[in-house]
C-alpha cells in the first residue's frame, strides 16, 4: 500500500464531486435560473446562476474557447494531484493529503459542469444588504478554498517541520 502513498485519500475528492454534483443538481432541478432565495436575510442566499468562465467570471464574455482552456487546465491540475498524493508517505503529510485531495474533489466537479453542460453552476450568494455581492460559488469552489487555504497552512508551518526531521 505504500507505493500508492496517500492516494486512499481520494475519498475525500469522490465525497466533494458526490455532494457537489448533487447540489447542483437540486439548484438545475428545483430553483428558477436567476432566482434569489434568502436564507439569512441580507447576508446569505440561494441564487441560480452559471459561470462560463473561471473564478468571478474570469473571460466569461468570450466565445467559447476559454471552456476548453480551463478544463485543460483542471484536468492537468487534476493529473498533477494525484501523483502529488502517491509521492506522499508519512502519517506527517495526512494534512497535505487532505487539502490535495479537497481541491482534486472541487477541480474534478467543476471540470465535469465545464466539459458536460458548458458552464458552471453556481448557486452559494454571500452578500451585506443589497450593496455588495461577493460571486456567487458552489460546493467545489468552497472545496477548492479550504483546500487552498490549507495548502497554505502546511506550506508556512507544517513543511518546515517535516524537512527538519528528515535531515
């Protein structure tokens, strides 16, 4: 099992895809495209809507080509975490394999949206009264994040440590 590193971590990533994908799937099927649903009055909403570029809309208003130059771009991502997974060995990178694995979950289910319907869905709205409307997001996106953050987290307090040990 120690060739395949921390590649058992990957149920996490199955997990983020699984909820992600039915989520969306809740919000394609029960919530009106462009429909906003409060939840926690001026902070926090349900709201249908699609994203055909990357993060805030990046090259959403060109002509189609940006789809497949950002599903390259998480499907090689995507590559690249998976053998970043199996390289990793000791019970000290568990966190690393988790963060890895979250935002393998949140690429791939965004990658699938991308490649099957064209766009992405998001329907997360966080916003403060009616003046500012962070991007709408979905549960990939907030995989994706944490997973990130994490990242970096292991990066300026965790990786120091583990080389110390190693030398």
């Amino acid at each position: 099992m120690a060739r395949f590193g921390k590649l058992s971590w990957v149920w996490v990533s199955i997990l983020v895809i699984a909820l992600d994908q039915y989520t969306k799937y809740l919000t394609l099927h029960d919530l009106p495209f462009g429909k906003m649903v409060e939840v926690i009055p001026n902070y926090f909403a349900w709201f249908h809507t699609y994203n055909y570029g990357a993060a805030w809309s990046f090259l959403a208003d060109h002509s189609g080509w940006q789809k497949w130059l950002f599903a390259g771009i998480a499907f090689i991502v995507s590559i690249v975490l998976v053998i970043w997974l199996t390289k990793l060995r000791t019970s000290k990178e568990t966190w690393l394999a988790i963060a890895l694995a979250l935002i393998l979950g949140g690429a791939l289910g965004n990658l699938y949206d991308r490649v099957i319907l064209g766009y992405v869905v998001d329907f997360i709205l966080v916003h403060w009264k009616t003046d500012y409307y962070f991007p709408a997001f979905n549960l990939a996106d907030t995989a994706i994040t944490i997973g990130a953050a994490m990242l970096i987290i292991d990066m300026l307090f965790f990786a120091k440590k583990r080389e110390k040990k190693h030398d």
